[in-house]
C-alpha cells in the first residue's frame, strides 16, 4: 500500500490557503480522513464509518427506471464512508473537479460520472436497508476504480449544492478478509449435528461471485474431515446458502455450486467418500437473520452440514 499512499500525500493541498484562520466546527467523534486521500480544505466531517471487512453496493451506473436502484457492482472488502460538509461559498462543481483532478492524477480511472438529473440514486447505506433520492442540478458523482497491487481500490465520491453542501466518500479496497479469527472444530460440529441434526459452518471462504474455495478455508475443512473420519457411519447434505443481494435465480446457482465445490475438496483432498456427502444450494431461501441488516447477510453466507 506504500505506493498507494505515496500517489496521494498531497492531491488536494492547492486550496489549503483557502482555510480560515479561526476555528472551524470539529469533525465528528471519532473520525479521520482517509489515508488515501484528503479533504477538500476547511471541510468538516459529519459522519464516519468504517468496517475492516464488509460488503458494497458500488454504483457503475445511473438509476434504472425500471428498479429505482442504480447499476452497481457487489464488493467486499475494507469499507469506509466519510461525508463532509465542504465550505461556504465553494460550488459544488469547484469541490467535484478538485476531488476528480486529484483522482485523475493518483491514476483512478472513471466508471461512472454524471451530474443532475442523470445522477438519479447515487450515494446510498452500504447495508442496502436506506438511500436517498438526489435529483437536480448541482449534484456530481464519480465512481472509479485503482488497480493496486494488494487489491483494487474503487472510490464513490457524491457532492451535492445547499447550505450545507456534502461532499461523501465511499472507498473499498478489495484486500482479502483476515482468516482465522473464527476456528471450527470437530467436536463442536460433532455436538450441533447431535442436537439438531446440522451444524452451521462459517470458515469457507469464496470471493464474491464465484465458487472456488479459497484457501484460507483449508483448517475448517480439515475439521469437517475430522469429524467424518471420527464418525464413519455420518453421511452429510452439504447445503450452500447465500445472502438475498443479488438475482434469486443466481444466488440459488451459486450456492449449489459452492457446496459442490467444499465436496471436492473434501473428497479430493482429504480422502472422504465421495457417497458419503451429496451437495445441494439453497440460495438465500433459509436466512438464519434478517438481510436488511449487514449482520444479518453475514450470517446467512454459511456452508450447513445437514445429517442424512
């Protein structure tokens, strides 16, 4: 990330004359600039927020008429969202093309900009469950997207006129998650299929989309190996279960395919029968938690071990 950092040390010290010489409004409790990029000067932060790893709802396009949701991209990885209040006196379009200059130069490459109307739902709730509505002149948006070589980087930036006038950053850098921080064992999968008849299992790993196993999943799938070498008459359903982002018929595809491929592994790999395990997806169509919530959809991306 060093060479990232370095791209933006100063993008935006032009304007920094331009900050008053008394004291102006603190930031909110808690929050910073990015390290990435700094803040249009004498900008105040109302809101922050920031997750280590978390889904994204990036937008690449205007709203579709047809939805009343913008084309967007699903991302994970590192999230944070700051939104400012840029100063009095500055146009939304000066705060716009300071920001995309900047951008620009650090080596961003545009997905998607618009302003007014065409804008339609721009900047919205990584958890999906709020947005806002922002049509009419004055209002900017840039999407772009930094190949790095830790992981690509897409920026959402919305600046909208008024008194106060906003100027919000999205920004996901798509690192992989930190493993390791939730182990399985076999007995305690051993203990749930007992009790009730399954066990949920939350240490595979996949990249969005896609149904390779990563390999950050190799010790939970040991321990699922374990389990079926240490009870071998235990015959399991591997079900797939996804969030309710995204097409029904997508997610229900997607989870069959996951679940084939922890059986792959499994009997590939780890020396398990193969008729032994049988894989089937359930898409988002069993939710332990609700998907209105990131919480909720994070629970609900599991692999459940099911007694035959």
């Amino acid at each position: 990330m060093t060479s990232v950092r370095k791209l933006f040390a100063a993008p935006l010290l032009l304007a920094l004359s331009l900050i008053p010489a008394g004291a102006q409004p603190k930031d909110a409790d808690g929050s910073r600039d990015h390290p990435l990029i700094t803040r249009y000067p004498g900008s105040v932060i109302d809101s922050y927020r920031a997750r280590e790893y978390d889904e994204f709802n990036f937008p690449v396009g205007p709203v579709q008429r047809s939805t009343g949701m913008p084309k967007f991209q699903h991302l994970e990885g590192k999230v944070t969202r700051i939104l400012y209040i840029y100063p009095q006196g500055r146009s939304s379009l000066e705060v716009f093309r300071n920001y995309e200059s900047a951008l620009k130069r650090a080596g961003f490459q545009p997905i998607f900009t618009c302003s007014g109307d065409p804008c339609g739902l721009s900047r919205f709730q990584a958890t999906n469950d709020r947005y806002d509505l922002w049509n009419g002149a004055g209002h900017w948006q840039y999407s772009g997207k930094l190949s790095a070589g830790e992981g690509d980087i897409y920026l959402g930036l919305h600046v909208s006129p008024g008194t106060p006038g906003y100027a919000g950053l999205d920004i996901i850098e798509t690192k992989p998650m930190e493993g390791g921080l939730v182990t399985v064992n076999a007995a305690a999968l051993a203990s749930d299929i007992s009790q009730a008849g399954h066990a949920a299992v939350y240490g595979v790993y996949f990249d969005t989309g896609k149904a390779e196993v990563k390999p950050e999943s190799a010790p939970t799938l040991q321990e699922i190996a374990k389990l079926l070498r240490q009870n071998p008459a235990l015959k399991l359903y591997v079900v797939g279960h996804t969030d309710s982002v995204g097409d029904l018929a997508m997610n229900m595809d997607l989870s069959r395919h996951r679940a084939d491929a922890v059986v792959k592994a499994l009997t590939a790999s780890h020396g398990i029968a193969p008729d032994r395990l049988q894989a089937h997806g359930n898409g988002p169509l069993a939710p332990v938690a609700s998907n209105k919530t990131e919480e909720g959809r994070a629970k609900n991306r599991r692999v459940d071990l099911v007694e035959r």
